[in-house]
C-alpha cells in the first residue's frame, strides 16, 4: 500500500475536520456546502477502496453500524448534579448572599463574577474522550448512572469524533446539552406529518427521544445539536482558573459551547443578563426554560462545595411557566406514599406548554382555601417549572353562581382511616400508615430497612411485587410468607426463598426501639425512638401515656407527642401491632430509665430546621440529648437555640422575630464540641 494514500486520507479528514469546526464552533464556514460534500465523497470513496485504513474517529463514521439491542450502563465517575431553582428576584437575592456570605466577601460581594448562560432545554449527557478520541457518551440518568449512548452522540455533527490540537489532557469528560433547534423541530415535524409519522410535542422531548434510539440511523436523521457547558473527569492535563476560561479552552478543541454565554458581576449583573436573555427568547433559534448563573473561579466553587444533590455555587433562574384558562370541573383528593392528601383539579382538558392538561395541583388545603378556589371557576393553569401542571389563581370575574367551597375529607378516601391537620400546618394526613394502601410499599421498605426490622434480602422490587398481587397488605402479612409461595415470584429462586424466610423469622427478634422506628410514626426517628423506649420501658405504657406524659421524654416535644397519640389512637395500627406480636415479633422487657438531667444543657431547648450538610436530623437530635438537651419541633418563646440548614422555613423566620438565638450547622457542631 502507497504511503500516499494514507497522507491523502489524513489530509482529507484534518481538512474536514477543519470545516466541521468553522461551521458548527465558529459558525463561520470557509467553503461553499458543495466543497464540503465534495471532500467527504472523496474521503468515503477512498476509504471503502481502502477498508482497513477506516478509523473509529474518522468524519465518515457519523452514521454508525446496525441497531444495538439495549442500553448498556454507565457509572458517572463524577455525578451529574441538578441545579437548585429560582423563580424570583428575591430567590436569586437570597442565594448571592448565601454565596458571598460563605465566601465572606463582605464588601467586595458585587464584584464576585458569575458565568451566565442560557439554560437550554434539551437532554444532559457525557461525552468522554481518551487521547482525544470520542469513546463514549452517556445520558444523565439518575445523576449516579446514565445510559451508554456512543452509539448516537457519534451521529451528531456538532460532536467533534477527534478533538483539535494537542493540548487537552489525557483524560476529558465533557458535558452538555443535546437540543433540536426550533427550525430543525419545526422542518421535521412537518415533514412526519406528511409522511404520517409521530410528531414530536416539543424539541425537548424531541431531544431525550432521539438520543434513546437504538438505530443509530434514526438519530442521524434527526437534527440535533449540542451545547458543552462544563467538564467531569479530567486526568493527565490541567485546566484554567475559571469556568469561563475553561469554556473557550473546550472551544478551541472543537467543542460547541453556547453563543449568549457571559460573565458578569454580582447579582445585578445576573439580573440583568436574565432580563436580555428573556427579552431574546423567542429569538434566540434553541428552546430555553431559564438561565444558569455559576461563580465563575473554580477555586471559590471549591469552598462552597455542595448540599444534597446540588452545588451551592450554581442556581438555576426559572422563567414564568405558560399559563392558559380553563374550568375547573371537580377536585379529588390523592394520598401520597407519606399520606399526605393533595387536592388535585379535575379541568376541562386545555393545551399548556406544549402538553393537553386535565388534572393539575391545588398543592394543599392552605394554598386551596387561600386563593378560593371553587368547582366550576374559571381558573389558570401553569406548568410550574414546565413540568407539573398547577392551579395559580382563579379568574372571580368570571365566577357563576352555585359555585360551592372544596372541603377536607374527614376520612382517607383510601383507607378509610381518621384524616387530621395540625394546627398551623398547610398539609393533611392519613393516620392509617400501617394499613393504608397508597403509603403501602413505602410504609413496608421503611418497616425492612436496615436500621428497623433489618430484614435481609427484602428489597423494593420484591416488595413492589408482594403488594401488586395483593399478598402482603401490612406489615404482619411479612411473617406469614412461606417458601412455595414465594418461589412463584420473578427472579425468586428456591434458595434465595429459603434464605428470605429464614431472615423474616429472625427478625422476630428484635428491640423496642427498632420496632418502634419500623412503625413508620412521624417525626419518630432513630434518637425519639430510643428516647420513648428508654423512658417507657414497655409498650404498653407507650400505648396508654397521654401527651403530657410523652413530652416529659427527652427529645419529644408537643407536635411529636400529638403524632404518637393519634397513631396510636387508630385502631387499624394497632390491630397490625397485635397481629405482629401473635407472629412472634418480640424483644427483651425492660423497666423504665429516667434519663439523667444534669448534662452540660440540661434544660437547653433546640428546635432543628433545614438540611444539614454534615448529620441527619436525627444524629443532631442525639448530640443534644446525649448532653441532657431537649429538642421539639415548634419555635416558642421557651426555645433556647434554632439550629438551621439549607432551606430553613417558617421555623427560622419565627425564631429571629422572637430574638431566639439561632446556628448554622458550624456553629452548632462547635457548641457540641465545647459541650
């Protein structure tokens, strides 16, 4: 074979290669589209004269091979995080503040620079590259696991196959966002129409469907695009300072990053950028939900670091949700796994946001009552967040007469069990959370968990499972599973029976406190469950101490106490108890203790509200109590200390107009230390 065929097949895809950049990065094309198709004719020409020069990353490589038969699974190395969001000034306020604050910036706060871009709405993936090669591309997933989509992401133009240069590191995890441009959604549309096709309802679906093709040639025909906007995995290489700077990095490797991108300062700036970017919108050719504002120094997001399964060094700034009128025909109420009752609206069906919308939320009793909404007004409908469609006002003007009140069931319209609403709270329970079957399966993973019943091998898809051919209603019905029955289930052998009825039986074994955090009572953790088995030594006098009795526990206030007498007050919950005990369930008597109160704060009073970063709820209420403290759940007067986290409430605002003294987690973890 000449050597002259290899330089000319070199040639041809540096120089296509070349022209992709210009056309799709720098949206600045060098050659007329008929050049462009010459080279590629060429090159395809030549490689299929010359089929074993074909390389993995050459141009000619965009349509890939035959269907693949499923998805495979990819393990993020780095999460793909979520973003927090905000839907108003305030919001946005709030978390500049909390960014400068933690920074301790002080002065110098409104020159802290963002990078600002559009927020695209499209699908997240993966694209990684070793030595510069494309070798895989995944979706978001659940942000730990994602889909292996290299198949498609191949078919996209706008993915560079090879990087350009030299310069990136070894190792390059890149991420972004695949969108349909409006032109393209709309060209398609009309073409499937024709032909008598599926039409997509927008681009975003448009989007995430495309990508889950498992023809590769069906994704190539459709026109997709993709947006890079922050990086993963990066080994064998050193990045810049800053998220901006390492964005036109990406772009002088070939990587398309988003036009509109700026950097600005402070929160003026933000706002300002959210404004431009929300006058354009309807402009701009991609279909955006909002923008996305990150502290542009890596090693400022460093210090800020995350919460939960968001970084606090970036916020997602929504833009209001469509709205449309209809009427509200009816309004039912749903239990939820936690029984918590939502009254949902039953609407005349009415087209919002690119779906047909026939039920939408009332979020709770208090958001109901509070905007007065009745059967049969007219009403305005929102896809909060473009996603769950929701009822946000009523049009009284347009309101006829006989119009009547929604009032709360009195029952579960599940279960039948007592309903109740505490005073002051917008949300409404059932109280039947051991026979209730909308809370069922939750109420059955909660009672196996580890740290409860610690039933081995009873998983979610198992008990999903028993509870879809209605075999276990409770969780006594557990203690009556036998080994022929359950080998009749999916993927449930005779040994793994075995086992699992084995482990059943040994948990009949077990302590009051893990018995009591298995029954699933609210705001009962690990700590108030050892707290109430400590003091109460037995049962029995659990069954019959009345509010006042239960607050003289340690770590049980006036709303906790409330939570035990009402369940059990509910004869179905303690119907289950007994069967659960005529099955064997059991554990060691014991007398009461009373729990010493001369501990460093004895007689201190902590109220815990928020997210904490470092500790549960329930490990910050053990600290307290372990040094003679008292935590309730309501803010008084008599509180001595609010210990907050991420996304404090009403608990946190009360606390400051009542001049109670307030921690963050910091400050809270340094009076445990010095105690």
């Amino acid at each position: 074979m000449s050597r002259s065929v290899q330089n000319t097949l070199a040639r041809l895809r540096d120089e296509i290669r070349h022209h992709n950049y210009r056309y799709h990065v720098l949206d600045d094309p060098e050659v007329p589209d008929a050049e462009y198709d010459r080279l590629m004719r060429e090159l395809i020409a030549l490689e299929k004269k010359h089929p074993e020069l074909v390389t993995a990353d050459s141009p000619s490589q965009r349509v890939g091979d035959a269907p693949i038969s499923a998805f495979g699974t990819v393990q993020h190395q780095i999460p793909m995080l979520s973003l927090e969001n905000v839907f108003a000034e305030d919001e946005l306020r709030d978390f500049h503040r909390r960014v400068t604050e933690k920074l301790e910036l002080g002065d110098a706060e409104e020159e802290l620079a963002y990078a600002a871009e559009p927020k695209l709405d499209g699908a997240a993936v993966s694209l990684m590259y070793v030595d510069g090669i494309l070798v895989q591309g995944a979706t978001r997933g659940d942000g730990s696991k994602g889909e292996d989509i290299t198949h498609n992401v191949k078919t996209i133009e706008a993915i560079p196959l090879r990087l350009r240069g030299d310069s990136f590191p070894r190792t390059l995890e890149v991420r972004g966002e695949v969108f349909m441009p409006k032109e393209g959604f709309e060209e398609y549309n009309r073409k499937a129409a024709e032909t008598g096709e599926k039409t997509f309802v927008n681009p975003r679906n448009a989007a995430a469907g495309s990508l889950r093709q498992l023809d590769p040639r069906l994704t190539a025909a459709r026109p997709l695009d993709i947006y890079v906007y922050t990086v993963g995995v990066v080994e064998g290489g050193v990045l810049p300072d800053t998220h901006s700077e390492t964005l036109a990095k990406l772009r002088g490797w070939g990587l398309k990053t988003c036009p509109e991108s700026e950097v600005v300062a402070g929160v003026e700036g933000c706002l300002d950028f959210y404004e431009r970017i929300g006058s354009a919108r309807e402009s701009l050719p991609y279909e955006i939900d909002g923008v996305v504002y990150k502290v542009d120094a890596f090693r400022q997001q460093r210090e800020l670091g995350f919460v939960s399964r968001a970084p606090r060094w970036a916020i997602a700034h929504k833009f209001p949700a469509q709205e449309e009128m209809t009427v509200l025909k009816g309004v039912d109420f749903q239990v939820g796994r936690t029984g918590a009752l939502t009254p949902v609206a039953r609407l005349e069906p009415v087209f919002v946001g690119g779906v047909t919308v026939s039920n939408a939320t009332l979020h709770n009793m208090d958001e109901l009552e509070r905007k007065d909404v009745r059967v049969g007004d007219t009403v305005i409908v929102r896809r909060q967040g473009d996603v769950i469609p929701a009822v946000v006002g009523v049009i009284k003007s347009r309101r006829p007469k006989g119009t009547r009140r929604v009032k709360l069931p009195k029952s579960c319209p599940v279960c039948g069990s007592h309903v109740v609403r505490e005073e002051g709270e917008a949300v409404a329970r059932c109280t039947g959370g051991l026979i209730c079957s909308a809370q069922r399966i939750e109420a059955l993973k909660h009672f196996v968990s580890r740290k409860a019943m610690d039933i081995d091998g009873l998983g979610a898809k198992l008990i999903e499972q028993l509870v879809a051919i209605d075999r276990v209603r409770t969780p006594a019905d557990l203690f009556t599973l036998r080994v022929e029955e359950l080998v009749e289930l999916e993927r449930m052998g005779d040994k793994s029976a075995e086992k699992l009825v084995a482990a059943i039986d040994a948990a009949k074994q077990t302590s009051l406190p893990r018995f009591l955090f298995a029954l699933g009572i609210r705001e009962v953790g690990e700590a108030t469950a050892a707290s109430l088995a400590q003091s109460l030594g037995r049962l029995e006098n659990l069954l019959s101490a009345d509010e006042e009795r239960l607050q003289a526990v340690p770590d049980v206030g006036p709303i906790v106490a409330r939570r035990i007498v009402e369940f059990f007050a509910e004869p179905h919950n303690l119907e289950v108890i007994e069967t659960l005990r005529n099955s064997g369930v059991s554990w060691p008597e014991s007398e009461p203790v009373d729990v010493p109160e001369d501990g460093p704060l004895s007689g201190r009073v902590f109220v815990l509200t928020g997210t904490l970063s470092n500790m549960t709820r329930d490990e910050a209420k053990a600290l307290v109590v372990a040094r003679g403290g008292k935590v309730t759940g309501s803010v008084s007067r008599k509180t001595d200390y609010v210990v907050f986290g991420e996304k404090a409430g009403s608990k946190l605002t009360k606390a400051r107009q009542l001049e109670v003294e307030t921690l963050d987690e910091n400050a809270f973890i340094a009076l445990m230390e010095t105690t």
